[in-house]
C-alpha cells in the first residue's frame, strides 16, 4: 500500500493529447499544420461549464501544473502549492487546465516532433511562436473540452503574459485574469539577457542550426550556460547573499577553476539538470516570445489603448524583489487598466526571493490569490 | 603636420617594460619568477618624489591609461578625461602612472607569457594572481621608479580595490586612496555573474584547458559570451532602455534567430570586438581575482577590524544606478573606515548610466575628483 497522498495535493493525474487538425496561422507568417497540445485536468467541469481555470507556464515548466504521476511519485507539479483541493486555487470548486504551449518539449508539437512535409524532426525549421499563438491554440484546446469561457486564466512571468494575451485575443473568453511577476513588455536588460542565452546555444558547436537531433548531440554546454544566466535573474541579490553568501564548498580558496563558493556550485548543478532534460530548440523560441510580446507595440506603445479591448477583472501581483520583472512594471500594466476604468486588483508583495517568489509560499500572495478566486461567481 | 592634440591631453605617450628579477610569492601559494610589468607614465616626479599617483585598471584596461601613441593615434588611454594637464587628475601637478597587472595580457607577464621552466608559454598553467598580488608587483615598480610613498592610488572597480588593497598592504606608502564605484568585497549574484562568464569559456571546445595557444586556437566563442553578459552588469537597464529601448534594427521582427532589437547587435558587436583582442587565460583571472577580494575575510568578516591597518586618508565615490557594485556597497567601506576614524569623504552620484558612469564625464564626478587632488598637499 502506498503512502497516503497530502489531503490537499490532487493526487495522482494522468497527462493527456489533443489533436488539432485544422492548421494555425501564426503571428510570424508560417502557418502549423495540425498540432498536438500536451494536457492535464483536475477537479471537475461544473455543468454550466463556468468554472474551468488555465494555468498557463513560464519558461521552465509545463502541463503538469499539480500532482503527482502514478509511475513518478517524486515528479509534483511545478505549481502544486497553488493549486489543489483546498488549495488557493481550489479544484474542489474550479477546474483547473494546464498545458504545454506549442513549441515545447513536453508533450506538444514543437522543434522536436516530425515535421509532416519531411518526415523528419522540424530541428531549425519549427518556426518562432508567440505568446499570441500560444493563446490561439489554448482557445483550441478550450474548445476541444467544451469551455466557451475560462472563469479565469491565470501564470507567473511569462504564463501571466498568456493571462494578459488572453484578454485582448478574446475578451468574451475569459472572465478574470491574474498577471503575476510580470511585465507588458520585456526591457532592454531582458533582452540582453534573453540574447546571450541564445548566443551560448546557437554558438555551441553541437547545434547545427538546430538541427542537432539529426547528428545524436545536443547543445548542452550552451544550454547548461543559458540556464545559469537565467537562474541569476530568478534570484534577488539579497536571497542569494542570504542563501549562499560567500561560503566555500570546501572551506578554503582553491587557486585555481574548479568551484570556490557554493553559489559556483548550485549554478553549474542547476545547469547541468536542466541542459539533460530540456531542449535547446524550445529555449530559444520560449526566449523570443518573451522578447516579442509587447502588446502596446500596435498602438504606438500606449499599452492604455492596447488594454481597451480587455473586459476581463485582474488580479496583478508583484514581488518588491523581482528586479527581473519590478514590481514597477505591474504598476504600468495596472495603470493602463485603470484608465480603461476596468476592475484590477493590484498586490506588490514585500518579498525576498526576486522573481522566484511567484512559486512560494508567501502567506500574504498565498491568501490573495485564495480570495480573489473565493470572490469568482460560478 | 598631424592635427594639434587638444590643449588638455597628455599627448604622445611611449609604454614601458621594468623586469623584475627576484621572484614573487603569490598568496596563492606559487611563487612567479621573475617578471615584467608593463608600464606607463604622465607627468614629472617632482624633486621630493611626492607627486606620484598611481592608477590601476579594472577587467578590460590596462597601463594605457591616457593619451596616445605616436603609430595609433586613434588609441586613447582608458581614462584619458580623467587624466592630463588641466584635468581632474592633473599632470601639471602630479606625475601619474598606468601599469598592466601581472597575468594580464597587454604587455606584462601574464598566461601568454613564456614559462621559464618550459620555455613554452604559461597557458592553463599561470598562476592564479590576487589583489593582493596586484599590489605587491606594483611595489615593486614603485621601487623602480624612485617613489617611496604614492601621493595617492586611484582606480574604479576593480581597480579601487587595489586603491583600497593599498591602504592594506603598505600603509605607509600611500596618502590618499581614491575608491570608485567599487566593493569590499563581490556578492554571491556578483561572483555567480562570474562563474557563468568562466564556465562559457572554459567549456568553448577551444579552451583545452587554457593551453589553447599550442593548438593554434582561441576560446573565442566563450570569450564573447562572457564580454557580452559583463556588458550587461555594466550597465543600469533605465540606460539601456533609454540607449537602446525596444528599437528594432531593420524595423520588423525578424520571426527567426537573427538579430531584431537594437540590444542585440550592440552586445554581440561588443563580444566580437573584445573577443578579437583580449585574452581568455586572463579574463578567467581577472574575475578570480575579483572574487578572491575580501579584506574583512582574515578578521572574521570584519571590515572595520580589516581596515584597521590602513593610514590614508580616502575619497569613496558611488553611483546611484551602479547595480553591479551598488551605493550600499561603498557606505560599507565608508563604515569601517569610520569605525576607525580614519579620514574619508564620500560621494554618491546620481547619475544614470550604471556601473560604467565610473568611466563617464559626470561634471559633479570629474570636479568632486579634481577638488579633491587640488586639496592633497605635495
């Protein structure tokens, strides 16, 4: 007999596939025959069907939102604290969508699947996606279960931009929508960022214009680089002083290249995990959506204008840590709602943890987010 | 006849070589035969041999520190608005020196150097040099050249922590220490920024263990990646945004790998450039040495106990958008220097421009620097 699971974990999930066969015209001009989006479920569509919630991802992360596979005990959902019976948000009362956007590595079409005009792995030629198209295939996939409209969509970071993409692709659609640790638009500094992230993996020998699956490598030591420099920006100066210090690994200076500081030490682990299971394709396009996502760009960058299609009522957190995405930049987007006099509800968290803190406990952004769902009529 | 150099410059400067024969112990345990530093000076060393300054460079600098050679007259010296007749750092008055640090790669004995005891070139095999390294080599030039006691050492970074390591290691020959934009010692986010510009050039398949010279190659690839992230640090994200904002460079986004935003050329041109001239053997000692620096770590992370030793009186200037080496950072060394009532005058500009405004023409920056040389008695 197995260990019971948590009372309040949504158990054991199963991930399922959906076919799509009627081809997607993306923002870039390719057009995606037929796709496949990876997916899991949890609690129950009510039978007025207004309760179901996406749960839309960020960069590191997929449809598996919550709990636990039947075959990988240890593999939890990467937003497992969030979501759940009892939870904040509560599959007891909601029906909880996650998916795995296009161009991922987790399940749905992307770089790594066959391209039907060759046969072979689309490698290079899977074309760049947008948050935008992300979001025209979730409205698939919501269709495909029978949701005319999402009483909320809901992520962190870059899931909070799909949130926001969701009120301007289709207003009639979503119902509420809550933006946490994001942005209306990446800086110059994420860029940069973002940019030599790419340049570590294009430039890795191993990549072969992305075409590396053909030659049975990977770009790992670019995508090992990508992840480290990403995890920095996870991080605030302060949570990695607090967590690491100066601390040497072995309690003296090495004189030579070998790890010193165990912040050495957890960035190359880090890495190392991450360039084994991820694929490098996928990280340069999640990248590119980041950067390309800017929906005030139509509207000679007033991001007002651009938020007057919205109908839906927001929830925007922000964390006073996260200098990847300040708390700053949560305030333009809650200011552009407001001067569309639409409803938002605007938390800037005291929060140490820099960007990161959108997966943790805070008790505060915890209770926030139990209460804003607690208030969505059914 | 060439164009006058402007009234202010110190004009056509020659760089020199001093060789040093006895051999120097390292703190890392090795002991360096005897070695070269490259060197330049500004100026007349006045009769009581009272006027000397000198001023150290940080990553990318050297001994170049003003004016221009005669066959490149296009190569002006690192800190050539601070340096020269009539300038903050005036050459009428004091007789200046510039020297390239020892395992650098413009002149002194560094990894491209020829090993004695092989007769081939140091590669991989160069010692790992200290701050403390730094200073003791540059004593000895100071021995070279007849100056007992420095009127002053003046640097911005890393070369503020020579200027700080000074007060240190020869309290009685120096007066003033001038500390810019620096730190008493790197943050976990800092050293970690570090690791990931290292590791991108010691797993380039071209590094071979830093014997890459051998196998008629450079770490060029890592060498760029790890130009193009410090860039980053460099700079505040307000400048960038206000230099580079999200101007795309051909006007459209590009839906591929290419280049779209302005940011994006500008770092890699940056990474080109410097990868083409600098060498990898001593940019991963550059960054160990910044890593290594931490005065307070022998009094048990007391930087008051640690600054006990020193005599000199200081001038501590910050920038407010330096996020690499922030305003904070400085306050502490202006502490402990307190602690010890030691003599210290402080300035914390507001100034936009990051990290890098050290190196800018900031009018309050340039007279605060001035006011204070004019007020240092010869």
């Amino acid at each position: 007999m197995n260990a019971p699971l948590p009372m309040d974990s949504v158990g054991i999930v199963t991930p399922q596939k959906a076919r799509f066969a009627e081809p997607l015209a993306l923002k870039g001009g390719a057009t995606l025959p037929g796709f496949e989006l990876a997916y899991e479920t949890y609690g129950t569509l009510n039978a007025a069907r207004s309760n179901a919630v996406l749960v839309c991802h960020a960069l590191n992360a997929a449809h598996h939102v919550a709990g636990v596979y039947a075959d990988e005990p240890e593999n939890v959902g990467w937003w497992d604290n969030m979501v759940g019976p009892g939870k904040p948000l509560d599959t007891n009362r909601f029906f909880v969508v996650g998916v795995n956007n296009l161009g991922g590595c987790h399940g749905s079409t992307g770089p790594m699947s066959a391209n039907p005009a060759t046969g072979k792995q689309w490698g290079g030629d899977f074309p760049v996606v947008t948050v935008e198209d992300w979001v025209q295939a979730q409205a698939r996939l919501a269709d495909h279960l029978g949701i005319e409209t999402f009483a909320a969509v809901m992520g962190g970071s870059l899931g909070a931009m799909q949130a926001m993409q969701w009120t301007l692709s289709f207003p009639d659609r979503i119902r509420h929508s809550l933006v946490i640790a994001s942005t209306p638009k990446l800086s110059a500094q994420n860029i940069a960022f973002n940019e030599v992230a790419r340049q570590a993996i294009t430039t890795d020998p191993d990549f072969h214009g992305g075409h590396y699956y053909g030659h049975g490598v990977v770009p790992r030591t670019g995508l090992r680089l990508a992840r480290m420099l990403g995890h920095i920006t996870y991080l605030s100066d302060d949570a990695m002083m607090e967590k690491f210090g100066r601390t040497l690994r072995s309690g003296t200076l090495g004189f030579n290249f070998d790890i010193d500081f165990e912040i050495e030490s957890y960035l190359r682990y880090q890495g190392d995990k991450f360039s084994t299971y991820f694929d490098a394709n996928t990280y340069l396009r999640i990248t590119k959506a980041l950067d390309y996502f800017d929906p005030a760009a139509a509207f000679d960058g007033n991001l007002s204008k651009a938020m007057a299609r919205a109908k839906a009522a927001f929830l925007v957190i922000s964390f006073s840590s996260d200098w990847r995405f300040a708390p700053a930049r949560s305030r333009e987007i809650v200011r552009a709602l407001l001067d569309n006099r639409r409803v938002v509800s605007y938390l800037e968290i005291d929060a140490p943890h820099g960007h990161d803190a959108f997966l943790m406990d805070d008790a505060r952004y915890m209770n926030a987010v139990r209460a804003y769902f607690g208030n969505i009529d059914l």
